[in-house]
C-alpha cells in the first residue's frame, strides 16, 4: 500500500509552546509506510512501529490542555500523547509497548494518542491495514480469527 501521511491539527492558542518545543506543522507528521509501519515525527519525539503491532483504535477527546498538549507520557496507564490541540484524536494500541518520549527505549509505551486533524482517515486506514473490526465497547480491536 502507499504510504499515507497524516497532519496534526494544530489549535492556534498553543502553536508558539509547542514551537519552543520544536513542534511546528513541518515538523509533526504521522505515517503509514509502504513497508507496513505506523512512524510519528513530533518535533524531536519519534516512534515507531511495525502495524502489525496495532491491536486497536479508539477515538478521544475533549482533552484538558495541561493532560494533552505537547509530548507527554501518562502515569494513569503508561501511554504517550503527542498532542496540539485539546478537540479530538486517536488512541492507537500496542501489542508489545513501544519506545517514543525517553531515549534507548526506556519506558515503552502500551498506547498512544495522537491529534491529527483527520481521525475518521487515520482510524479507517488502520482499520484496513490492521485487520481491525469495530469492539462493542467503541474503537477498532484485532479481528479475532
């Protein structure tokens, strides 16, 4: 498959914090590569994964801006978040946790959450080229064989 690349959606009142990090719209991109892998670039941050290490999406948000913007781990349950605005994103799975905030892998992630401005293409692209079918409880799970 082509490669797809995603923007993030950038909220205007937190463009000037996020570029002191070195996050601006050239430099923060999801891609889904043409060798099967989900990479994102967020500023200085990257991760990356095979996609067949994706076992489920979930669509978030209504974030509060100190919990969701910039690039920020969870003590709650271990996830990353790339975040540029508060409004809406993507919570994609992992089978086996993936290192992005820390240098040398250290502190894998289960989970991470990313504001791209299209989230209903990023879901159903990974729906696609994850074999993902829609959970009860909400998201996209691993199709069970």
């Amino acid at each position: 498959m082509p490669v797809e690349t995603f923007d993030f959606a950038f909220d205007p009142r937190y463009r000037r914090l996020l570029a002191l990090l070195g996050v601006r719209p050239d430099t923060a991109v999801l891609s889904l590569t043409d060798d099967g892998r989900l990479v994102v670039r967020f500023g200085p941050w990257c991760l990356d994964t095979p996609l067949a290490n994706v076992v489920g999406t979930r669509a978030t948000g209504g974030y509060h801006w100190f919990k969701a913007i910039g690039a920020r781990g969870s003590f709650a349950d271990g996830g990353v978040t790339f975040g540029t605005t508060c409004e809406r994103g993507v919570c994609v799975l992992f089978r086996e946790p993936v290192p992005a905030l820390l240098p040398f892998g250290a502190m894998p992630h289960p989970g991470m959450t990313a504001t791209v401005a299209d989230c209903d293409r990023l879901t159903a692209s990974l729906e696609a080229r994850c074999d993902l079918e829609p959970c009860p409880e909400g998201g996209l799970r691993r199709r069970q064989r």
